[in-house]
C-alpha cells in the first residue's frame, strides 16, 4: 500500500528545482517555434507587415524616374481653317518681275486654305520624367518606414501573446494529464480496500456495509476519471489549435518545465514591451506627417525628356523625329491657410497618440506589478498544497493501518482517501498555476526570446 501513496506522489509533485535549460528548449521552446511557423492568426500578421514592406518600397520607387510610351492618332475633317493669301501678297510682285525680265520665269500663286485640326497625324514619343526635389515623396518615404516598423512591433505582440497562451495551455493538458493518473491512482487504493472489506467480511471482522461503500466510491472515481479524460482531451485539442496540428495529436509532457524559475527571471521592467514600440513609431510617423504638411513651402522640382515622333503614320524620318526636354518647377506660394490648418490636426493626432502612449505605458505597469502578485500567490498557494498533500498521506498511512487492525470506521478511512485524492489534485492544480503565472509575468516584462525561436 504504501507503494500506491509513493506513486501516487511521485505523478504529482515532479518539481524539480534546478531545471535543464536543455530540456525546455526540446519540448516547449519547440513547440512554440513550431506555432510561431504554423498558427495561422500569426501568418496573417506577417502578411499585415508584408504589406508595409511593399509600401516602403514603393515610397522609395517614386525618387525612380518614369518611363511612359504614349502615341495618338489624328484623323480630321472641316472646323476651323485658316486662309493664307499667298497669291495676292506674291502674283503681283512676280507679274512685274516678269515684265521686267521679259519673262514667264515667275508663275501665279493660288491663295491657300489649311485646316486647323491635323489629319492624318501620327504623334508617339517615349517620355522620361523624374522629381528632383519633391519634400512631399521624402517625408513619405520616412512616414512608411515608421509604419513598418509599427507593424513589426505589432507581429512581436500578437507573438508574445501567442506565447502565454501556448504555455498556460501546454500546463493546462499537463495538469489534466495529471488529475488522471491521480483518479487512477485513488482507484487503485479503493481496488485494495474493497481487497481488504472482501478478507474482513470473509473473516467475519466485517459487515458488508464497508464493502458496499467502497463499490460505490469505486463508481463515483471512474466517472470522475471519465471527466477528467474529457478534460485532457479538450485541452489537448485547444492545444494542437493553437499549433495548427491535428487536434488528436500527441504532446510530449516533460516535468522537469514544472520547476520554479528564479527570483531574478521576474526583475525586468515594461521598457521592452513591444506595445511601447508601436506607439513611438507611431508618434514618430506623425511628426514626420506634421513636417510633411509643412513642406508645402519646399518648391517641387521636376524633370522630362520627350524622345518621339510626329507626322503621317507611313514617316518616320529625320523630319518626323524630335526630342523636348523640360523641368518643372512649382512653388506653392498661398493657399488661403489650408495648409496651416492641416499642420495644426496633425499635431493635435501627435497630442493624442502621445498621451495614449503614457496611458498604455501606465497599464502595462498596472499589469506587471498584478502579473507578479498573482506569480508569488501561486507560489505561497503550491508551497501550501505541497503541505497539505504530505500532511494527507501520512494521515492516510495510519488511517489504514489502524483500519487493518479493526480500530476504525470505514467512513473514516473513505475520509483520509478523499483528502488525500483532493490533495494530490490540488497540488497538481497550483503547480500548473505556478507556471501558468509565470508566463502571465513573461508576457508582462516582455522577457521570452521571441526572436530565437523564429
């Protein structure tokens, strides 16, 4: 019999102080690497920053030149004309050029008519065009780079994130793990009373009562076994979700993570909080928004080169072909404080972010110092439980040996059982807990390795 009880103890209190570093990074670290690769709510994120990163670099392709080929044909009649009297201005000039040569050298001249709208007019050119200076491409170019790196603090969030609730949901398939090893193991210390009540009725030390009592703890403990199998199952499933694995797939449970983590892992600070990150990039891609509205007063220059042709769409010869090359400049001298008042809203959305930046700084705190209160009580709660479970197994080994001997009711030996299987639980309970906290505590300081487990 004391066999069972050192069983039943040793699938309970695995708390091992001094931990391997090693072992963790073989089950858990693996496991949450394994959900950095897989969850699915993660890929979205990364997509989410995919699409800064095309945005940054499209900011920077607007400094690049453009290269366009446009060409339009023109095919023409009637509208406006207009008349050229080559032949008043010229025919009497040449009339007496010939009387004075005795001549017909000079002919007659028609007067012309030419239409306005071109006919038959083929225009194609390849233009060349690039800003020299533009404050405006500039300012957007730095306001998406503090975007991508808000996107990227956004991603170490929702990783952080991921990370506590892999962790709380990895203890919480331990411990239900647990809580059924420890129902099997209540069931087999009622297989060996109802073992004893079946030698005692025999020997006519007992009644039946004792035997009949025990047959029904022993139905009472498998139901409570089936539910707590419910319970691992579920647990496990919400598990391999979180992995994106098959929901019925197998998790390797190692005791030697059950250990308490030092004193100094929980001395860090919220200065690492990536929440923090997001809101000074975003503070800082609204000044660079307020110094952008400012850039107004910057004058915009640009530059083209046009390389074509122009005329009947069967030529393209040196009387056809033609190059224009221009720079643009615009200055944006008044604009009837339009500009003026876009900078003062985008300092007032500097303002806000700024403030709700020191509230969220405060809250983080408020959550670090409750992280940390609830990590030292789950450690008081186990240290108690632990108590509690060895004070519940000696009061059973002597409950037993002095129902052995005929001195005591069974009541009371189903009593000493009861504390004993309520003690093992709940020392399983608190050490899950102890763990769980802890990783509240890391999610609070910030202080898992996200980026060495890519």
């Amino acid at each position: 019999m004391s066999t069972l009880i050192t069983k039943g103890a040793l699938l309970i209190s695995a708390v091992v102080m001094s931990f391997s570093a090693r072992a963790q990074q073989s089950v858990l670290d693996n496991y949450i690497r394994e959900a950095f690769q897989s969850n699915k709510s993660l890929k979205e994120q990364y997509i989410q920053l995919d699409r800064s990163l095309y945005a940054l670099k499209e900011a920077k392709a607007l400094f690049s030149p453009d290269v366009s080929l446009l060409s339009s044909y023109v095919k023409s009649a009637g509208g406006r004309t207009i008349d050229l009297p080559l032949g008043d201005m010229m025919n009497p000039v040449y009339s007496t050029l010939n009387q004075l040569t005795n001549s017909h050298h000079f002919g007659t001249l028609n007067n012309e008519k030419f239409q306005l709208n071109p006919d038959n007019f083929l225009d194609t050119k390849l233009r060349t065009s690039m800003p020299l200076i533009n404050a405006e491409i500039y300012y957007n170019q730095q306001i998406k780079k503090e975007q991508l790196s808000q996107q990227q603090a956004a991603v170490n969030v929702f990783k952080r994130q991921l990370v506590q609730e892999v962790k709380a949901a990895y203890f919480q398939y331990y411990q239900a793990t647990q809580a059924v090893a420890i129902y099997n193991s209540a069931l087999s210390l009622i297989h060996e009373n109802i073992r004893i009540n079946e030698s005692l009725v025999r020997n006519g030390v007992r009644n039946n009562t004792a035997l009949y009592r025990s047959r029904t703890e022993k139905e009472k403990t498998e139901a409570s076994i089936n539910e707590a199998i419910n319970a691992r199952e579920n647990a496990k499933a919400y598990f391999n979700f979180l992995l994106n694995r098959g929901l019925q797939d197998s998790i390797q449970l190692d005791s030697s993570l059950l250990a308490i983590p030092a004193e100094q892992a929980i001395a860090a600070d919220v200065s690492g909080r990536e929440e923090l990150q997001q809101f000074k990039h975003a503070v800082s891609a609204l000044q660079l928004n307020t110094k952008l509205q400012r850039s107004y007063l910057v004058p915009k220059l640009n530059t083209f080169l046009d390389l074509g042709s122009q005329g009947a769409p069967e030529r393209f010869d040196n009387s056809t072909r033609y190059y224009f090359f221009g720079v643009n400049l615009e200055w944006n001298i008044f604009n009837f404080h339009k500009s003026r008042y876009r900078i003062k809203q985008a300092e007032t959305n500097m303002q806000s972010v700024a403030m709700q930046a020191s509230q969220t700084e405060d809250q983080l705190r408020l959550q670090l110092q409750q992280a940390r209160n609830n990590y030292s009580t789950a450690i008081r709660n186990y240290n108690s439980a632990k108590s509690q479970l060895e004070f519940a197994e000696r009061y059973y080994r002597d409950q037993l040996k002095t129902y052995k001997e005929g001195q005591l009711l069974y009541l009371e030996l189903l009593d000493a059982q009861n504390q004993l299987t309520t003690a093992r639980l709940q020392t399983s309970v608190t050490q899950a807990a102890v763990q769980t906290a802890y990783a509240g505590v890391e999610r609070a300081q910030a202080s898992y390795p996200i980026n060495d487990n890519k």
